[in-house]
C-alpha cells in the first residue's frame, strides 16, 4: 500500500498460510526513509493508479509458477531489467522509499503488470500475504548496511528473517545477496553459514574479496552496484540455497 506519510501503516493482507511462530509480525518495526523529495501530484496520482494492477492480492491462491522476491528495490533500475531478462518469471518488488516505488513504477513498461507486484510498504507486512513455499528465489541486493555497531540489529539478514525466507521459498529455492560494505558482508556471511537451512552454492563464501568472483555477466546491475564500480569499492555477490527442512 502506498501511504502518503510517515504514521502508522494501514496495510491489512489476508493471511493465506501460516508464518512461524517466533515471526515478529504482529508489530513490524521499520527503520529508514519513507519519503524523499516532494514530487508532483500528478506523477503521484499516476503511481497510485498503476498500483492497483501491481497489488499482490492479484495473485491470490494461485501464485506463478515461478516467482521471485526482491527486498529493497530502490528506483526499480534492477527490478525491470530483470523482468526483461526473464520474461518466464513473475516478481514482487518490496520498497518502503516511496519515492523509489514512484520511479520503479513510471520506468516499468505496462506489459510488465501481469508478471510483477509492488509492495510499498515493510517487508515484514508482506509474510502474511504469502503462502508457505510460493516464491523461488529472494533476491536482496545492497540493502542498508546500518554502518554504526550498535546498529547491526536493525541490519535485514538476521536468523529470524532467514527463518522467514525458508518458510516461503520452496525447498531448492535460492537466495541472492549483494553488498559493497565490508561490515554488512562480514554480517551477513556469517549469519547465513551459521543458518542449519540455507548452504553456500556460489559467489563470496568469506570477506576476502581477493577471493571474490566477478559480478555475473548476465545479471542486472542497480545504481548501487554502478556507484560502488566508479569508486573502484569490490562488490560481494553471494548465492545460497535452501535445504529441505
């Protein structure tokens, strides 16, 4: 649900499977932007029209057969090359900023809409929506590094939310991470090693990046990505796969 303000969030989806009993979801806590610079009405108007054909309750009770869920977009530069790159997959797009949602949106060609879905509010309301092992793969890419120790709690991949994932993603599923910062890499690396579900298939297995593979020639890049290339900062990819439970 796009919101036009920073209160509290009025998104209600139906709970179409059950989520995992220590899931946080009853009180979803969101650290960061909401909203950015003010844009024309108009644009806005046009966003929220086009919305209503990117609502996940489209896909109700019978989810496409191969779906993706892609954390944090930003503007939506990777969402919609990917789109164009896998013209078999389906896509839910998550963003909070609801600026990004508003350029994802306006740079998303029309054909897109039956196989893409765009959640503008916090992760953690989308659970709910989703049933157990509908989404084939996660794709989180530079996700706020939260740079201050004291912050490493509010960093996305945590025990519960690779919990979360392996409730959702079908068994063979696979999880996609990136990131430039050097502690946000350490973090993640080490949560998901320690994780008894998800195993290691390919890109940065620790926070050497001597030993970092090169960025895969066929996937998109975001803007993210590009800043971190022109300043010369290595770039981890990192790819794991869900075990059966």
């Amino acid at each position: 649900m796009l919101c036009d303000g920073d209160g509290p969030h009025m998104h209600h989806s139906p709970i179409l499977g059950s989520v995992p009993e220590h899931s946080p979801l009853r009180k979803p806590v969101f650290y960061g932007r909401r909203k950015g610079r003010v844009l024309p009405k108009t644009l806005y108007q046009h966003t929220l029209d086009r919305l209503k054909n990117l609502d996940v309750n489209k896909w109700r009770g019978q989810w496409p057969k191969e779906l993706w869920l892609e954390i944090g977009f930003g503007s939506g530069e990777h969402l919609n090359q990917w789109l164009v790159q896998h013209p078999q997959r389906s896509i839910i797009g998550v963003e909070a900023f609801i600026n990004g949602v508003i350029h994802c949106v306006q740079g998303m060609p029309e054909s897109f809409e039956e196989r893409c879905a765009i959640f503008s509010d916090p992760v953690q309301e989308l659970w709910p929506s989703l049933s157990p092992s509908c989404l084939d793969g996660v794709i989180l890419f530079f996700p706020d590094p939260w740079r201050k120790r004291r912050h490493a709690g509010r960093r996305m991949v945590q025990p519960t939310f690779l919990d979360l994932c392996a409730h959702y993603v079908k068994p063979g599923g696979v999880l996609h991470f990136a990131s430039d910062h050097p502690g946000l890499i350490e973090h993640t690396l080490g949560i998901l090693h320690q994780h008894p579900h998800w195993q290691y298939i390919d890109g940065a297995r620790t926070t050497d990046s001597a030993h970092w593979p090169q960025w895969p020639a066929h996937w998109p890049s975001s803007r993210y990505r590009d800043k971190a290339v022109a300043q010369h900062i290595p770039c981890a990819f990192s790819i794991w796969q869900l075990q059966p439970i």
